[in-house]
C-alpha cells in the first residue's frame, strides 16, 4: 500500500481526530481563555481529570471486550463512605484502604459473576449495582461528611510537586496508563479482548476463556472505582455518600469520544485518554467562561452523541475509500494479473 494512503487512513481514524481537537482546543485555550494557562488552573484541570481517567482505563478494557460497567461512580462513592465510617470509628488510614479496595474487588466480582455466570446484560446489571451500592453508602454514612483526615493524604492527593502544575497524583496515574497501555496493546490478554469484542462466539471456539476474561475485567474496574473513590475522598477532602455522582456518564462520554466502540472489538488506550482530556479541558473552559453547570451536562450528552457516530462516520468514509480503489482501474502500463 502506498505510503500516502497509509497516512489518509490513519488521519480518518477517530482517535487520530480526537487527539487533533485536543492539541486545538489547548491551543486556543492558552491564547484566548483568561487564566487557563496559569499553574493553579492548569493543576486543577488535572487534578478534575483524574478521577474520569483513573475509571477510564479498566473502563476502555471492558468496553473493547464488548461490556459495560455504569456502576462506577456508585462503587466509587461506597467505597469514600466506607472510608468516612471507619475513619470515625478510629481506624487509621493505613488499614482503610485495604478494606476499600477490597469492597471495590467485591463489588466489582458481583457485577462480573452476574453477566458471566448467569448471562445477564451488563448494561442492565450494572444500572442496577449502580442503585444498590449508592443506597448501601447512604446507609453506611448516612448525611455525613467526613473532612478530617490526614494532612500529608490531603497534600498527596490535591498537591502540586514544587512550583509547576503537575499534580503529585499524576504519577501514579501515569504507572497505570503505562501498564494498562501494554496490557491491551503488546500481549496476549489484550488481543483477546478485541477477538471478544469483535466476535465472541469465534473467540470462544478459538480456545478464548470468554467468561474468565469478562470476570476479571469487571474485578478490575471495581478495584479501580474504588481506588478513585479514595482518591475523591481525599482530592476534595470529603468523604460523602454521594461522592462521584455522575461520574459514570463522564467516564462513558470520555471512553466513546475516544473512539472506542460502543459493540466492541474496536479502539485504542490512546484514543481513551484523549478523549478524557478533551472532555476535561472542554468543562474546564466552560467553568472559565461561567458557563452554568447545566449547559456542561448539556454538552457533555450532546458529546456522548458524537462519540458514538463520529468513529462509524469515520469507519464508513474509510471503507469507501476502500472500495473506490478497488473499482478503480488500474495505473497505465500495468495489467491485472491473469486468472489461474
């Protein structure tokens, strides 16, 4: 295939466009935007950003394998009152956490025993999960907030590493990206989740642990959502029974905006994040601009819109560029090869 129209395919890609608007929309952003490029803003956006992309990263791997999870912010806001209840019980953080993250593994594990081992969809288990663990953290908690925990967690959590912009929390992000990254990109675990995603049953008769590959998929997103839950608790400094609600519906719009498909089988890590910033960078701008917390949920659905359309857009003009090219008669002085 010539080069040039290697590079016209990867340009229609859906990613490709998303990380494009990202790089535009910073640009203006920086020229245009009153305050936007100042350090405590920009470390703000990140800080903002990270609990979408924490959950982003299982998130991308399930949706790949053709599930879905929209549990996430509830497991994540039970997992912040549990913490907010033991804490004033007397339990010291260093044994909270633990029990957190296992109550996400736990969570997680239901969500994933229930649509693999009784074949339920994921979208309507996890709608219900979602319900379940949020009335599970109002009762653990109740109306309280828990604001008192440890200063050097709460400097962790929303500190920023000397004078620039870059949160402390970053980098423990940016480990996992790293290894979420190889996990689906460059080994064996990866390739079968698009083959799930792709064509399950095939996948199956191809010797694919289908069912065991979903479970663990879902045990991880809730040890995730769990993990930001933590990080929510103490970003903000408030352990809340409704902590992270509606993160769910960002956590989607990011992951789709990316380009991952919603059917499976399709999209990249990269893709993913980009679309997490895009997204983050874009309420960002709005809050700048006093743009009211209504028209940002209003945006943020019109943009779950676009992210489900625009990739099969981009995926149908590439197959009929496709298909021009192979209707197109061959170049003078080149004949088509003989039938055997």
């Amino acid at each position: 295939m010539p080069e040039s129209v290697s590079l016209a395919n990867r340009a229609i890609r859906w990613d490709t466009v998303v990380g494009a608007l990202l790089i535009v929309l910073l640009l203006l952003s920086f020229s245009v935007v009153d305050g936007f490029g100042n350090a405590l803003n920009l470390s703000f956006l990140i800080g903002n950003t990270l609990p979408i992309a924490l959950v982003a990263l299982p998130m991308t791997l399930l949706v790949v394998s053709g599930e879905i999870d929209l549990s996430v912010a509830s497991t994540a806001g039970l997992s912040g009152a549990v913490m907010g209840a033991l804490w004033n019980q007397g339990m010291t953080i260093e044994a909270i956490i633990p029990v957190c993250l296992l109550l996400g593994v736990v969570c997680g594990l239901i969500n994933g025993l229930l649509v693999t081992r009784l074949g339920l969809p994921s979208l309507a288990v996890t709608i219900g999960t979602m319900a379940a663990y949020r009335g599970i953290a109002q009762i653990v908690l109740g109306s309280d907030a828990v604001t008192d925990f440890p200063t050097q967690y709460l400097d962790f959590a929303a500190g920023r590493i000397g004078d620039t912009f870059v949160p402390q929390a970053l980098l423990p992000f940016v480990v996992f990206l790293a290894i979420a990254v190889v996990a689906l990109h460059a080994t064996p675990f990866g390739r079968s989740l698009f083959a799930i995603g792709a064509n399950e049953e095939a996948a199956r008769f191809a010797g694919i642990r289908v069912k065991r590959q979903k479970l663990i998929l879902f045990t991880l997103t809730g040890l995730m959502a769990s993990l930001t839950g933590i990080f929510w608790a103490l970003h903000y400094a408030s352990a809340r029974y409704d902590n992270a609600t509606g993160l769910e519906l960002s956590v989607v719009a990011a992951v789709l905006l990316g380009g991952i498909d919603f059917d499976g089988g399709k999209g990249t890590l990269g893709g993913a994040i980009a679309g997490v910033f895009l997204l983050g960078a874009l309420q960002n701008v709005m809050s700048l601009q006093d743009v009211s917390a209504q028209s940002q949920i209003v945006v943020t659905g019109v943009l779950l819109v676009l992210s489900v359309l625009g990739p099969r857009v981009a995926r149908q003009i590439a197959v009929a560029r496709a298909g021009r090219r192979a209707a197109s008669p061959p170049p003078p002085g080149k004949t088509a090869a003989p039938a055997s």
